[in-house]
C-alpha cells in the first residue's frame, strides 16, 4: 500500500467519523434540500441552538457546509464541494457514496 493510498483511506474515515453523529447527518440531510437558517434547521430537530451551533461548527471545519451572512442571521447550505448524487438523495464523498433512504 503506497503513502497515497493511504492519505485517502484517512481523509475517507475522517470525513465518515464526522457523519457518524446522526445529528450532523441529519443536519447534513436536511441542508441537501436547500439553504437553510439556523432556525428552520431547529425546527425539524428540536435540540438545543448551541447543540446545534456546535455540530454545524464541526460541518463547516471539515468542509460539509457553507455559512453566509443573511442579514442579521446565518444561511447554511451544502459546500459547493458536495456532489449531490441519486436525484439529491446521495452524496458523493469521493471515497464512498452516501445514500440517504
């Protein structure tokens, strides 16, 4: 196995240890629909916002979503460097494809 190999077998289990949290994968399923405030992400999970504000730091930091300025508010969506998949229902992580039911 060459160094190359394995530096994405690490980048892979990285990316799935973050999506191993089922908020953050569910954070992650809801924002695949469309860009979305912090708000109306709590209004579907129902946690604490500073629960919440720490899973969406940790998809920032690793490169799942995207934050912009909307006013007063945060708008969150899917980094443009997610590949949707599947009629949106997938996403592609360049190690695997991750599918949603």
């Amino acid at each position: 196995m060459n160094s190359n190999s394995t530096s994405s077998q690490a980048i892979c289990v990285r990316k799935l240890k973050v999506l191993a949290d089922t908020t953050r994968l569910s954070v992650l399923e809801i924002l695949m629909e469309g860009p979305k405030h912090v708000g109306e992400l709590n209004a579907v999970l129902r946690i604490e916002q500073s629960l919440l504000s720490h899973h969406l730091k940790v998809l920032r930091e690793e490169g799942f979503v995207k934050a912009t300025r909307d006013g007063k508010a945060v708008l969150y969506c899917c980094a443009p460097n997610i590949q949707q998949r599947n009629g949106g229902r997938a996403i592609d992580l360049g190690c695997c494809l991750l599918c949603f039911d």
